[in-house]
C-alpha cells in the first residue's frame, strides 16, 4: 500500500507543470526575460527574436508529428502558407478582428490537416515524406492561381486586423509608456508560444500523447494492444498542421507581404527543410527542443543575411564585398543547414535538448558526477 502511495505520488510530482524550486527559478527568469527583452533589444534584434518565435511555434507542431508520433512531412510549408494567406483574407479583406481571425485560421489548418491525413498517412517512410512533398507544389499552383485570395503571382499585401477589444498588439500602450511595432509584437508572439509549448507538453503527458509515442515507437505492437493507428496519425497530421497555420498567420501579420515563391516549389520545400533542421537540431520529441532548434536554425539566415550587407564574408558573392565569390548568400544558408542536420544525426541525434539534460544531470549530482 506504501508502495503504491509513493509511486502515485512521484507520478504526480513527474507530471506538475513546476516540479522543483529550481523550475520554478527558471520559470521566473524565463519571464522576466520576456518582459525585459523589448526594453533592451534593438529593432533589428527584436525582428529576429519574433521570427525565431514564429519558427518555434511551427516547429512545435511539426514535433508533434514527427518526434512524438514518428511520421515524416515535407509539406509543413503548404500548411504556414495556408494559414499566411487565411490571416489575409480573414483579418484583412474581411475586416475579422484578431480574436476571431487567428484562432479561426487555426481550425482552418487542423481541419485542412484531418482531411488530408486520411490519404497522406496510408504509407510510411520515405513514401510518407515524397506524398507530402506534393502539397508543396499542389500549394504552389493553388497560391499562383486563386488571385480573388492570394494575388496571384505577385502576392499580396497582409493588412489583417491586430485588435483585441481595446488592445491593439502591434502598438501597445502600458503603464502610460507607449511601444512600439516590433516590441508591441515581440511580447504577443513570444506569449503564444508559451502557450502553444504548454498545450503540447500537456497533450503528451495525456492517454493521446502516449498513444502517439507508442505508434512511433512499435506501430504493430500499439494495434495489438487497441491503439487506432489511423486515429492517432490522423490526429497528430490535424494538430500539426494547426500550428503551422497559427505560425502562418503569424508570420503574415510580422512581414506584411507574402508570394507563392515562398510557400511553394523550391523555396518552399527549403522551408520544410529549415522545419526538420529546427527539430533535428533542437531535439526530436521534445517541446523545448523546438524552440532551442528555432534559436540556431530559425536566426541564422537572417544574420547571415544581415552580415552579408555589412561586410564581406570570404567566398561569398552578392555580399558587401561585390561579386568576388562562389556561393550565394542563400546557398550559403541551405549548406549550414545541411551540415547541421548532419553533424547532429551524427554526433548528438537527440539534438541540443540531450545535451541540455545532460548537464542538468551533471550538475544535479555534483560533486558526484563523472
């Protein structure tokens, strides 16, 4: 009976959202960071910080699917410019305002998500990742063509509502201190993704989350024991793609223009890719891997692009330094990414998240580790 009563209780202690004093800790830095931030970052930094959240937040998702239930997509970007062009003709050419319109773009993804699942999730594997990578270009040709929604080719401007009652998100007024533009949306964004971040780590800790994990882990032997492959696939492709709209939608919003170019074909299947460098680099099956991964992988193209504009970077063309080089700025980024993916697959495939828990661990059990 003892017995009993104490695993119920180190269950419960696993499962609480603060599970120590030094969590805790962290919890308030965390905060204070956020709120601290806006206060102390530049324009520029703050840009970056927003998109690197935008990142984190589809990279959640994609976690999801892949890292917690084990199924490949390389159709993440067809879903972030659903819900990019969902923000526009929602909050935009509709006038909808932002509490409606952005969880409204969220359902439209999920629901997009559910009734494609069915078809792309009857294969595994590589089969899996090139079905997906279909809705790329079935994107790209609905993004070019349906001009009434997406302005064609040339894309279109993303004028969408940022008002929630009184409270407008991109110009917050506090205190009687007035923020602007990028503060005003680097305090929103960040807090969707704490929320997002805690909705996933609860989904995985529940009856479905251990379901997912255990389709990823023994498909066959989770059918035995009665769980519904197909359900819970299905499940994970619908709430994955949720998040990638939410990221869309997000992103419209920060960048106020968007092109088929960059949800569709190659660039967006670049964009896929930068998706699993996030996960694979942040941590596969894990929530903060996600947003450690959007850290290095989410900020880098911006900085290098950045740099290139300011100074010459050796074997580089179409940098400050004129036409002397070999490599394009964009090139330059998809080969880090290639050599992050691998290196970590490589030499750390559980991503920064194992080297993370390694040294929690270590330091844990000091002066007693080795």
């Amino acid at each position: 009976m003892a017995r009993a009563r104490d695993l119920h209780v180190s269950y419960a202690q696993h499962v609480r959202l603060v599970s120590s004093r030094w969590m805790a800790v962290g919890f308030i830095a965390l905060a204070a960071a956020w709120l601290l931030a806006p206060l102390v970052l530049s324009e520029f930094q703050l840009d970056v910080g927003s998109r690197v959240a935008i990142f984190a937040l589809g990279a959640i998702g994609l976690n999801l699917l892949t890292g917690y239930t084990g199924q490949v997509s390389l159709g993440h970007a067809f879903f972030i410019g659903t819900g990019a062009y969902a923000a526009a003709w929602a909050g935009g050419d509709q006038g909808w305002p932002l509490w409606i319109w952005l969880p409204a773009i969220t359902l439209l993804g999920t629901a997009l998500g559910a009734v494609i699942g069915p078809f792309a999730l009857r294969l595994r594997g590589n089969y899996l990742a090139i079905v997906t990578l279909g809705l790329l270009f079935l994107g790209e040709h609905v993004f070019n063509n349906w001009e009434s929604v997406t302005g064609g080719g040339a894309g279109r401007p993303v004028e969408a509502e940022t008002t929630i009652g009184p409270l407008d998100v991109t110009s917050l007024e506090l205190f009687g201190a007035e923020f602007d533009r990028e503060q005003s949306l680097f305090w929103f964004i960040w807090l969707l993704v704490g929320i997002g971040a805690l909705v996933a780590k609860n989904l995985a800790r529940t009856r479905p989350g251990r379901a997912m994990q255990a389709v990823r882990d023994r498909d066959l032997a989770a059918e035995v024991i009665g769980v519904s492959l197909a359900r819970y696939k299905v499940g994970a492709f619908a709430i994955s793609s949720g998040y990638a709209a939410l990221a869309g939608g997000l992103f419209g919003m920060l960048q106020r223009y968007i092109s088929p170019t960059e949800f569709g074909g190659q660039l967006g299947l670049f964009l896929s890719i930068q998706y699993i460098a996030i996960i694979i680099v942040g941590g596969i099956g894990t929530v903060f891997g996600s947003i450690l991964g959007a850290f290095i992988v989410g900020a880098m193209p911006r900085i290098i692009e950045s740099l290139s504009q300011e100074q010459d970077i050796p074997f580089v063309f179409g940098d400050a330094g004129g036409q002397d080089g070999f490599i394009s700025v964009f090139s330059l980024n998809q080969a880090l990414f290639g050599i992050l993916i691998i290196g970590f697959l490589l030499f750390e495939p559980r991503g920064l998240a194992a080297i993370w828990l390694r040294l929690k661990a270590y330091f844990r059990s000091w002066p007693f580790s080795y």
